[in-house]
C-alpha cells in the first residue's frame, strides 16, 4: 500500500521489515533514500518518487523583468530575496503566491523551521521533542524568526494579499501557469496539475527560500527534498505468500523499465539507479533534480515524524498569521501549546 | 380463549412481516453499531494497536477538558439555532404563498424543492465556488466593501454563510410538508372563521398556525437534529476554514478520532453529542406537543 510517511511510523508493528536478503533489489535505490523509509532500524517502507519544493519561478516572467542573466543561485540571502521580489513588483507583476491552506502553510512552511535545525533527521526530530517537553520554546530559535521574517515578505507581495485565505489550489496553480505572479511557494507536484491547462508557460524552476543573511547557512542556498509517500506491506493480515508476491509486485514497478514507465508517465522522478536516462522530465522536476545531483538540498526527514493533526492545527495558527489575525507571539505560543498537548 | 390466542398470533405475524424488515435493518445498522460504540469508549481500543483494555470513565473524563470540542458544541449550538429558525419562517412563508392558488403554482413548489435533491457535498462545493467568486465580482463592481473578500475567510461572516446555504438547501423540503400542512386544514373551519369576520392575519394565528402545529414539531426536529450533525456541508464548503472557526461539532468529532487518533475520545465526544441532541430534540418535541389544538 501506498501510504503516508507518518502512517508507516503509525503502523510500523503491522509492516513488513524489508532486507537485503529479500529484496536485493533495494540495492538500486539511490543513496539516502532506503535510510528514509527506516524506522526502529527496520526498512518498512520505499518510495517511488522524489519531489521537493521552494519557491516557484516563471522563468518567461522573470526573463522579461531580469532578461536572461537571471542566476537563481544568486538568491541566497533574505535580503537578496527581498531585492529580487521587489524589483518585479517595481516592473508591475505580483512577486509570488502563497496558497492559503493548512497543509502549504502548516506542513511546508512551518516545517522548515523545524527541518533546518540541522542536516540530520535527528536534529529536526531533536528539536521536535524539545518542543513538546517544554524545553525549548520556538520564538527563541533565530531559524523560525528568520523564517517568519521571510513569510512577511512573501505576505506584503502575495498575489492573494486582499483575500489570503481562500485557498482555492486550482485558481492559484492557474494563476501561477498564466504568468499572473512570478513565483509560488509549492512543490514540483504543482505541475501535475497545470497539464490540463491550456496557453499557460512551460518553464519553471526552483529557488531556495532563504532565512537569513549569510549565504553560507544551511538552507539559504538549497530547496527542499521530500520523499512523500512510501510503499508498505502489511504482514498482520496476510500470508507469507502473499507478503512475497507483494515484494515481487514492488521489485517490478520499482526496477524493471516497464513497472517504472508507469511513474515516468506521471512525471515522477524516481530514485533508483537504473532508470532510464533518456526521461525527460517536466522543468519542475528537474529543477528538483539538478539541486539534488549538486548536493543543495534540505534533508526533511523530520516530516515524517509529524503525525496526527499537527498540519491542521499549526497550519490553522500559521493562517491566522498570513491573514492578519495574530501577531508573531501568538503564533509562537500556539505551537508551543500544540507541541506540549502531544501524548 | 383460543380464539384470542390465534388472534394474536396473527397479529404478531403481520407484525413481523411489515416491521420485521425494517427492524431488522435499523438494528444491524443503527443498534448494534451504537452499543458497540459505547462499549468501545470504555476501553482504550485502537485500530492501529487492535488491543483494548478496560479504561472506564477515563474517556468521558477527557470530552470534558477538550475546550476546542465545547467551543464546537457552542458554535455548533448557535447555528442550529439560527439555521432552524431561519429555514421554518422561510419555508412557512413560501408555504403560506404557495397555497394561495398563485398562477403556476405546482411549478414553484417544484423549483423550491430542488436544492433538496443536491446533496450536501455538491452543494458546498458549488457555494463555495458563488461565495469565493461570483459574490466578491458583484461586491467589486458595486463597491460594497463587506461583498469585495470572500465571506468564506472572514470567521463570523463564514458562520454566517454556512447558516444561508442551510437554508437555501431545506427551505424547499420543509415547505412541502408545511404546504401539506396548510392544504389539511379543513376547508370548513375557515369558511367559519371568515363568516365571523375574522381578518387574514387573525385567520393566520388563531386558527392556521395552532392547525398546524403537528408540522411545526416535524420541520423543527428535522432542522435541529440535522443541524446539529451537519457534516457533508461543513466539508464541502469550509472544512473548518477560516483556520477552525467553522468546526462544528461532527468535524471536532471526526479529526479528533482520525487525524489525531484518539479514537476512545473521539468516540466519547460522540456519545456526548448524541445525548445533546437526543435531550434537545426529544424536549422540543414534548413542549411543542401542549399545543395541538383538535379541530
């Protein structure tokens, strides 16, 4: 079954651990990615596509503001990002899009903060439980005060900013695909659903979205590598026939060309070696790729330690922040409270 | 005595041969279902651990410091309230029109009751799409400030908006049984009253309305118990937003049992919810029974 990070941690004592005597084949998995799908040291779950997100550019619209010298690895400090936003709104285009739900601004988002504590999962998860004991407090840590100092940016220059909330996600991918604003906080999955749209651009890319001034900070140069959802096998309802025709199932979708052609079709990026190499994928995508082969990205393994309602909750309080609602400490405290209400 | 014995034994045959389906039905889906509910909020049972031990009240105990379930139970309470009252004078209103042999008649009636027969997923969804776009153009080119932002992000003006959809869904529904109730008023009770040379408003409080008290209980317990379960709505056309301050009560109810996985909980916020509204529903059917008139 195809589940989310959070449920195999949930479910873990009902899943089959997965080895390298049985599955041979998760030897072609790229490295890290086998590591993410671990739990309690048991590989129970394995991915079937690598996405990632950050801020969105329209690379017609930025052409026609920048011309064609635009370096996007040039936008690695808060202040280079502010420069670069306000600049196109200078020439007449809304700057960027934040969609107003609690899952981009909640799940995304606030995630970073946590995320970029460290490189290692251990660091956001570290930090994550000295949430919910008390012993940290998150107005005190500079990377979610950076971060938020950012989000005021990207909420003065918000295409959405008369009416943030609506969250209407086919309206703002639209929008986005029109050229209406130059960049979108999203993911590469946005483009799964612009390939119904007609007479929209084509060419996308990634930029970091930094939180902070010194360059060199982990996060202000690199975007966000998730691995979203996980294949599981259940072993508590099921036979050991069963359970190793399910391992046969996923040696095929997941190394031989046919099984694989399915994802490529639905322009997932998948991370085993042997895919095939002629895969062209959208810009989206391969934007997310070529910050991956470089090494600049944001291991946001913490995420899926996250269960439960902590997206709606913290992304109800982070939509109350975009919209005016709250200041800046009543936001902390309500994360603060959520994290220390977790059993 | 034979005779009797056989008599009741055919009366409990042709009890069983009409009820007998029925109950059947209600007591596999609605009865067993129900106690096994209440069994499990005694117990701390999880689908994902699949054990269960004996935790008694410990449960229930929790229902009562979850502050955001009573903040639900209140707002759930305010739009029943309104939603209730709003739905019965709109519906007794286009009623009181519709049988007054008013020139296509049968045709109105008909177009009333239509948003009935959209189901509430549907329906949200298409008043969303009105309210985030087709209202704010009309605010905008008129100018009206409170029209220019989508009423559905603004956390009083959604209450508001999820009350005027309620309405425009049941309003038809009701109006039907309120036009039954209207054309069974016999004919000459109001040949009567007018002969006594009582006036249309008169007629309307003296001898309509306590005629029709009987669909008076029906149309209010059907809005309060529907609206204090409203679910399909609620998803469909804020799912909570703005940030929660739209979660009524079944949303708390369904988040907390299956986005937190708090299931005995959850469970137990269920059970409280029934009680409310079995308490309510059963008190208002009670009260508004004094005042069945004979004809």
């Amino acid at each position: 079954m195809n589940v989310d990070p959070a449920n195999v941690i949930e479910y873990q004592d009902n899943l089959l651990e997965l080895t390298m005597e049985t599955a041979p084949w998760l030897a072609q998995a790229n490295d890290g990615v086998i590591d993410a799908g671990t739990f309690g040291g048991k590989i129970l779950g394995v991915p079937f596509s690598v996405q990632g997100y950050g801020l969105l550019y329209n690379k017609r619209v930025i052409n026609e503001v920048f011309g064609d010298t635009f370096d996007p690895a040039t936008i690695n400090t808060q202040d280079a990002l502010k420069t670069f936003l306000e600049t196109i709104e200078a020439a007449g285009i809304p700057a960027t899009l934040l969609h107003g739900a609690n899952w981009s601004m909640g799940g995304h988002y606030l995630t970073l903060s946590y995320a970029v504590q460290g490189p290692a999962t251990s660091d956001g998860t570290g930090y994550i439980d000295s949430l919910k004991a008390g012993t940290a407090k998150i107005e005190d840590s500079a990377i979610f005060q950076g971060y938020m100092d950012t989000l005021d940016i990207l909420i003065q220059h918000n295409y959405n900013k008369a009416d943030p909330l609506v969250g209407d996600y086919n309206a703002d991918v639209q929008a986005f695909a029109q050229g209406k604003c130059a960049t979108f906080f999203m993911g590469d999955w946005a483009w799964t659903s612009m390939t119904a749209l007609e007479n929209i651009d084509t060419e996308y890319g990634f930029i970091p979205v930094p939180w902070s001034n010194d360059p060199a900070a982990y996060g202000n140069s690199q975007v966000v590598m998730v691995l979203p959802k996980f294949n599981a096998i259940d072993k508590s309802q099921n036979t050991p026939e069963q359970q190793q025709a399910a391992i046969d199932v996923l040696e095929w979708m997941l190394t031989q060309p046919e099984g694989q052609q399915f994802f490529l079709d639905a322009g997932f990026s998948m991370p085993y070696k042997n895919v095939r190499s002629d895969v062209k994928y959208n810009t989206m995508t391969q934007s997310i790729a070529d910050y991956a082969s470089q090494g600049k990205t944001i291991n946001l393994g913490c995420f899926s330690y996250i269960t439960g309602d902590a997206w709606t909750q913290t992304g109800n309080l982070m939509l109350q922040y975009v919209s005016g609602a709250i200041d800046r400490q009543q936001l902390a405290d309500g994360i603060n409270a959520y994290w220390q209400g977790i059993q | 005595m034979m005779k009797q014995s056989k008599k009741s034994i055919r009366n409990a045959g042709a009890f069983a041969a009409f009820m007998g389906p029925s109950l059947i039905a209600f007591t596999c889906v609605l009865l067993i279902p129900f106690l096994y509910g209440v069994y499990l909020t005694f117990t701390n049972y999880s689908p994902i651990t699949r054990t269960s031990d004996f935790v008694g009240l410990a449960n229930f105990a929790g229902v009562f410091s979850d502050k955001p379930f009573i903040e639900s139970m209140t707002k759930t309470l305010g739009y029943v309230f309104y939603s209730a009252l709003f739905c019965n004078v709109v519906a007794f209103f286009l009623a009181y029109l519709l049988t007054s042999n008013v020139k296509a008649q049968g045709f109105f009636r008909a177009g009333f009751f239509t948003p009935n027969l959209i189901g509430g997923i549907v329906l949200g969804y298409i008043w969303k799409f009105i309210f985030a776009n087709v209202v704010t153009q009309v605010g905008k080119s008129l100018q009206i400030e409170q029209l220019s932002t989508s009423m559905l992000t603004n956390p009083d003006k959604a209450i508001f908006a999820m009350i005027l959809v309620t309405v425009w869904q049941y309003a038809g529904y009701l109006m039907m049984i309120y036009v039954a109730g209207f054309v069974g008023i016999p004919k000459d009770i109001q040949e009567a009253a007018d002969l006594d040379g009582a006036t249309g408003l008169r007629k309307l409080f003296r001898v309509t309305i306590p005629l029709m008290v009987p669909s008076f209980i029906i149309c209010f317990f059907i809005t309060i118990s529907r609206g204090f379960m409203a679910y399909d709505l609620n998803l469909a056309l804020t799912n909570g937003a703005p940030y929660g301050a739209t979660r009524l009560a079944s949303m708390h109810i369904y988040q907390k049992a299956f986005q937190a996985s708090q299931y005995g909980l959850g469970q137990a916020e269920a059970i409280v919810l029934f009680i409310v509204v079995a308490i309510v529903a059963v008190s208002q059917v009670l009260l508004t029974k004094r005042f069945e008139v004979e004809a």
